[in-house]
C-alpha cells in the first residue's frame, strides 16, 4: 500500500504546529470543536477540504468516533 502524499497546505499546517502530524492536528481540532466545520475554520481551510482529508488520512473513523462521543457521551 501507498503511503499518503501529504499537500503542500497540509505541510504548512504541520509547521505551524510544531511537532505535530496533520493527522494528530486534525483530531485534536475536531475534539475541541465538535464540528467539522469548526475545526477545518480553525485550521483555515474549507469544511470540504476537512472532509476530504480526512479519508485521504485514514481518520475517518477517528473523527466519527469523536462524533459519536460528543453526542452520546463516553470517553473516545
């Protein structure tokens, strides 16, 4: 299998966050926001730029996860 190709954008979000992977960046704004909406504003990019990478990734179901935690309690 292929390893994913990150984008120039998602290289420049890694930088501006330090040490850590665009995956890791992504979950945590989602978990904070509680939206894909408001996480991808966070991260300054569209809500379907956000949803696209997050297959692209493989954390989809990390994210869905997170959703269903939010909505229905628990820990994720």
């Amino acid at each position: 299998m292929r390893d994913t190709v990150k984008t120039v954008t998602m290289r420049l979000i890694e930088q501006q966050h330090g040490r850590a992977t665009i995956e890791q960046i992504m979950i945590e704004a989602y978990r904070q926001q509680g939206s894909e909406e408001g996480a991808a504003e966070v991260l300054g990019i569209s809500q379907q730029t956000f949803n696209k990478w997050k297959y692209r990734l493989r954390i989809a179901d990390t994210i869905e996860a997170i959703a269903l935690t939010i909505r229905y309690g628990g820990e994720p």
